[in-house]
C-alpha cells in the first residue's frame, strides 16, 4: 500500500513487521489506523508521504501487510543473493520471520527511496531482533549493533515498536524484559528515531503513527544530535560521551580563556593602562602605582 498527502517535504516511510502469529493483531490495528493517522498528520505536519507496508517473510491477512519485504526488493530488481534476511522456514520457531535487524538491514540498502527525501523506517517485533526469542545473547545484541551501523551510514531514522510477548511464551525474567527493552530504544535513540515500548497491550496506533508520521520529517543527523544524550544514559555511558568528541569546543574555550589572560595582563601588570593599575581603580591608595 502506499499512501501520499499535499506538502513540500517529501518522506518516506517503510513499515516492517515481524510475521509471527503473536504480531497479528498489532498487524491489523496498524492497517485500520493509517488512514485516521495520516489525515492527523496532514493538518499537525504536513509532509508528502508516502508509506508502504511489508512482512519479514510472511504476510497477514486482513491487514496491509500482503507483501514480503524479499518480495518487494526482488520485484525491483535487488539480486535476492545480497540480503541478509533468511528465507521463509529456515531457522526454527519462525525465527526468519523475526529478523527484524536484518530486515533494518535490508531495507536501509536497498529500498527504493525518492530522491531527496527523509528516509524512515518503522519496524514491530515482539521478541528479539535476530531470530526471536526472548533471551538476548551477544549474537543478538550484535545484529542490532549492526543494523543500526547500516541504518545510519544510508541515512535512515528506524523507529521501533516492542509488542506484548505471545501469552504463553512470557519473558522468562523481568532482567530479560528489560534487556529486550533496552534493545529496541537503542535501535530507535542511536539512528534518530522514536520508540515505542508496549510489552502489556497493543498501542493506540493513530496516535503512534502520527507521531512517526511527524518524527519522520526531522533530519536524521538532527534527530540522533538530539537523542544522544538518553542514548549515551541508555548505554551507561559517562555524560560528555568520549572527550574527543568534544575537542573543537574544548580548544575554543581554552583560546577564549587566552585572550582574557592576555588582556588581563595588559591592563593589571606593571606599568599596564594609562593611569597604572585599572583593577582596583575603587581603592585610591593603589591608583597610579602601577601594580595590582
């Protein structure tokens, strides 16, 4: 599907989910929201839109997810050789269809973005990023690590959306829910993008999807200035980040700091001034000795 309205600002946006029977119903609210969304957007901030839906190797009936994002690609022109994704059935439990950081890999790469426009992509999952599940190893941390690496060198902001787990497939610890949380913010904080945590319910997805409608707009290099900080705190990461990040400020205050010196010195040291000493010109008993 794809959708556009009446504005200057040309963005794209790519709605990705993760087909799992437990996503369906996030499927279907998503698809009845779109249109209510993108009329709310149209007058809070206009842009010209357009969306697409796409499932990882899978799709859902009754909604607008009748397309694979393998599909999509190969059906305009991307050799299906080059994607990351796995095929349909090829890790167990549904895991392909769960590859949600493939997928932001995928997408970044090779979808078909216009010309000049903001580059976004919302994708929804509700277990791990890299074939399911809901424990996170380093394997898993480092597909996400990876899609964010490739989100941000093609320019594209990925927002995330973390559903309610299937019900009788839980967290097995609150420590491995707050993990997986962590997971889906980092993706969204460190490419410049929303997120949206809904372990305990389905979202109201108007609001969500005009809320990423008008995010998408933002520049991403913007918006990942803006969200560095909750990022850096997310990643306990010290606040100021590594000081070399900030050499350029850092030597500019240091000239300033010079130059204040050096007039300083000017006006208080020995002879400086007419008049001597102009640092204490309010004690009159020091007026005109020339030192401070």
């Amino acid at each position: 599907m794809s959708t556009s309205s009446t504005a200057t600002q040309p963005v794209d946006l790519v709605i990705v989910i993760d087909t799992s029977l437990s996503m369906s119903d996030e499927a279907e609210a998503l698809s009845q929201a779109l249109n209510a969304a993108v009329e709310e957007a149209k007058s809070a901030c206009p842009s010209d839109l357009r969306v697409k839906f796409l499932g990882i190797e899978g799709t859902f009936d009754n909604s607008d997810f009748n397309e694979t994002v393998r599909q999509y690609l190969t059906g305009i022109g991307v050799d299906g050789g080059t994607l990351k994704g796995r095929i349909l059935d090829s890790v167990e439990r549904a895991g392909a269809q769960e590859d949600v950081a493939r997928a932001v890999e995928d997408v970044s790469r090779y979808y078909d973005w216009r010309p000049g426009a903001e580059r976004n992509l919302f994708v929804l999952g509700d277990e791990s990023m890299e074939g399911g599940d809901m424990v996170l190893n380093p394997e898993r941390i480092q597909a996400c690590t990876s899609a964010i690496a490739t989100a941000v060198q093609n320019k594209v902001k990925v927002h995330t959306y973390l559903g309610t787990p299937y019900a009788s497939d839980p967290y097995p610890t609150p420590a491995d829910e707050e993990a997986m949380i962590k997971e889906y913010r980092r993706l969204a904080l460190r490419t410049g993008g929303e997120d949206y945590i809904y372990t305990r319910g389905v979202a109201d997805f108007t609001q969500v999807l005009k809320q990423t409608i008008c995010a998408s707009r933002v520049p991403q290099e913007q918006s990942i200035a803006d969200k560095q900080k909750e990022a850096d705190k997310l990643e306990g990461i010290e606040s100021g980040g590594n000081i070399c990040d900030h050499a350029a400020e850092i030597i500019k205050a240091v000239n300033t700091l010079a130059g204040v010196l050096d007039k300083l010195v000017d006006i208080c040291g020995p002879g400086g001034g007419k008049g001597g000493c102009r640092c204490h010109e309010h004690e009159k008993e020091d007026a005109g000795k020339g030192e401070c």
